[in-house]
C-alpha cells in the first residue's frame, strides 16, 4: 500500500522553535531569581563569617590611695626592711613551771597586762612560811618587851632598896645588867622583825613573779611557750626550759632601716623627704622622711644604715616587711587639694611617634585618646594627664583597635 506523503509530513517534528517552559516563567525572571539568592547567601555569610568585634581586658583606673602628696624627683634609690624599735621577748624572772598563758598571736596588749601565770605551789608554801616566820619574831619581840619592862621595875626597886641599905651593891649591879641585856635583845630582836619583814616582801615579790606582765602595749607577734612547759630566765636544762612566753612589738615604734652605698651616702641627710613603697603593695607609695644616718658604716657590704620614719603609720605596715624608697631632692611638697595621682599598668599604654595614649572604653566602643605619662616603675605608670578615675582601659593592647570601633568583653 503506498504511503502518503503528505501525511508523513504531519508527523515529522519542527526542531527550531522553542518548547514551552513547564513552569510557565520566562528566562529573565529565572535568572533575577537566581542573582536575589546569590546576594542573600553572600549577604548571610557575610554577617555570619564576617568580621567581629575584637575580644579585650579591661583595668579601671584609679586614683592611688595613701599617696605621698610629694613633689620632686628621686636623688637615690635603696631598699630595706620594715623594723620596730621596741619589740622583747617577755620571759618570767623566776624558773618555774607555766600554768597558763592567757595571749595568742597577734592580740593588742597593754603594759603590765598579764600574759602568763606559773605554778604557785612552791612559792606559796614558802610564802606562807616566811608569814609565819614573821610572826614568830614579833610575838618574841612582845615577850622581850614585857621582860625589860619587869625588869626595869625590878631596878627602881633595887635602887631605892640600896639606898636604905637593905639590899646589898651587888643585887643592884646584877638588876641593872639584867635591864641592859634585855634591852640588847629588844633590839637585836626588832631587827630580828625587819629582817623578817623584809623577807616576806621578797617572797611577795616572787610570787607577783609568777605572774607575767607585758612591758609595754604592743601587739602579740608570737606565742613562744605552752602551759605544762617548763621556763627560766635563764637558758638551762639542755634545751628543754624556754626562756621566754611571748614576743611583743610596739607597733607605734614601727619605722624603715636601708642600708645605703657609701658611695651615695652624701645624697642623704636628717629629715629629707621619701617615697616608700612596700614590696606588698607597689601601687601605694607612703610618705616617710630620714630620721637620722647611724654614724659608722659596715666594711664588708660597704653600706651605711640609714633610719627613715613614716609620716603616718598604717596597719599594713608589718615588721619586717620588704620596703623600696626614694630619696627625694628639695623641691616643694604639692599643694593640698591638688589631683591625685592615677597608676595603670604599663600594658595600657602604648606609644607612637614619641606621643602616648591609651584605648578607653565606654558603652562597648574604645576612643583612642592621648595622655602625658610619668615614669614607668614596677610594672605601672603614672598617667599625669589624660585619664579621670574610674574609666576602663584596653590592657593589654589587643591588635585591630579602632578609634570608635567596637569591642567586646572577654569573660572573667
């Protein structure tokens, strides 16, 4: 059967038009489709990988505490220690056994308060017999006198009895002896009683003995016996007796000593000013002045010892504490009133082209902001200008500050 080609025709297919789109969207608005998720994804990724604020520490400047108010700079440099001028280790003034000890460390005492108490049974047993012995030789005294006395009357007798020649001169001379030797006695026994008295004061005195009293208000820095323990004045028993209760030390006698090279000994004289600053506490220096420069020096260091009291005494003040000062020169003091001084640790700052300044921050964006600095001394300097108290500073200085950029706090 032949084919018709005219239906043939019908079916072949049409290769250059365009089929239809099965969504229904034309080109253009596909590819605005697909630029609008490319740019939100950028912009997500943007915010989420982007850059974020730097991560810092802060410190809070502060005005110091306990500053010197002192102007001037330093002519010389020393070190040395916090020492009491009167400090004693309390013992007892007569051997014996300690009963109870009635002071721990570090309480407040005052003179001839009682620190310790020792065993009484010795001394009251002899106590008690020197007492007695006491009452012995007056109630002897009392006897004497009542023989002179009779005595005595013996001799008027005797006396007007010779004169009528009734009795004979040698009754009369052994009556009159009589009379004197009891006298004698009377006297020698009235010493008898001084003597007694005087020796149950001491013995009063020996047993107030056992009773340890301070010597002068002070402050109790160790405990140095315990009840049972046996303590002398002396040192004896082969180690094994204490010699002394407690240490006291007058804390109002509290001053600096240095030891200062000879060489820069002339940098120094009586009353000068100085800045001390306890090696416990670096940002608080404390006013003191020389009070005198012990005359003699020590030939194998080569120093001279110089005495330096505080202006005004602090309880952090401790004895033998670590201490570094400043002798100052003769410049004036500062004014009253004037600004405190402001020390940040040397972290903080940061210098360019000769100029300082430092990196505040306030309400979580840090102000690069210029400042007139002093001296850097142990790790801190002293900012003359530029800081008020209590602003928080960048420390330490972190890479990627920008002036008014922002900043985040890293957790404590």
């Amino acid at each position: 059967m032949a084919l018709d080609e005219s239906s043939l025709s019908s079916l072949r297919i049409d290769r250059g038009s365009s089929a239809p789109s099965s969504s229904g969207l034309s080109k253009p608005v596909l590819y605005s489709i697909v630029v609008g998720l490319v740019l939100a994804i950028a912009l997500v990724g943007f915010i989420v990988l982007g850059p974020q604020p730097a991560e810092v520490t802060t410190v809070t400047a502060k005005a110091e505490t306990g500053s010197t108010g002192t102007a001037g700079s330093a002519v010389l440099n020393a070190s040395g220690y916090v020492v009491a001028r009167r400090m004693a280790t309390v013992s007892s003034k007569v051997t014996g056994k300690i009963e109870e000890i009635l002071v721990e460390e570090g309480m407040q005492v005052e003179k001839d308060q009682v620190l310790a108490r020792l065993d009484p049974v010795n001394l009251k047993t002899v106590l008690t017999m020197s007492e007695r012995e006491l009452e012995a030789s007056r109630r002897s005294l009392a006897e004497i006198e009542v023989r002179l006395a009779e005595a005595q009357r013996n001799l008027n007798r005797n006396e007007a009895l010779v004169q009528q020649q009734l009795i004979s001169q040698t009754a009369l001379d052994a009556s009159r002896a009589e009379v004197n030797a009891l006298a004698a006695r009377l006297e020698a026994s009235k010493a008898q009683v001084k003597v007694a008295e005087s020796g149950l004061q001491m013995r009063r005195i020996d047993y107030d003995d056992l009773q340890v009293r301070a010597p002068f208000a002070g402050v109790v820095i160790s405990k140095d016996a315990q009840p049972g323990e046996i303590v002398s004045p002396m040192s004896a028993g082969g180690g094994f007796t204490r010699t002394g209760i407690a240490t006291i030390v007058d804390m109002d006698s509290r001053e600096v000593e240095v030891d200062v090279n000879e060489a820069y000994i002339n940098r120094v004289k009586p009353e000068q000013r100085v800045e001390a600053t306890l090696d416990a506490y670096p940002d608080a220096p404390l006013a003191a002045h020389v009070i005198n420069i012990v005359p003699t020096a020590d030939r194998n260091k080569a120093t001279v010892k110089v005495r330096i009291a505080f202006d005004n005494l602090e309880p952090r003040i401790l004895p033998d504490m670590g201490i570094k000062v400043r002798f100052l020169d003769d410049a004036p003091a500062a004014a009253a009133g004037s600004a405190p001084r402001i020390r940040v640790p040397a972290s903080a700052v940061q210098e360019e082209g000769g100029d300082s300044y430092v990196w505040v921050v306030n309400d979580g964006r840090v102000e690069r902001r210029a400042v007139t600095v002093g001296p850097e001394r142990e790790g801190s300097v002293e900012v003359q200008a530029g800081v008020r108290d209590g602003e928080r500073l960048v420390a330490p200085v972190v890479q990627g500050l920008e002036d008014g950029g922002k900043v985040k706090l890293k957790a404590s």
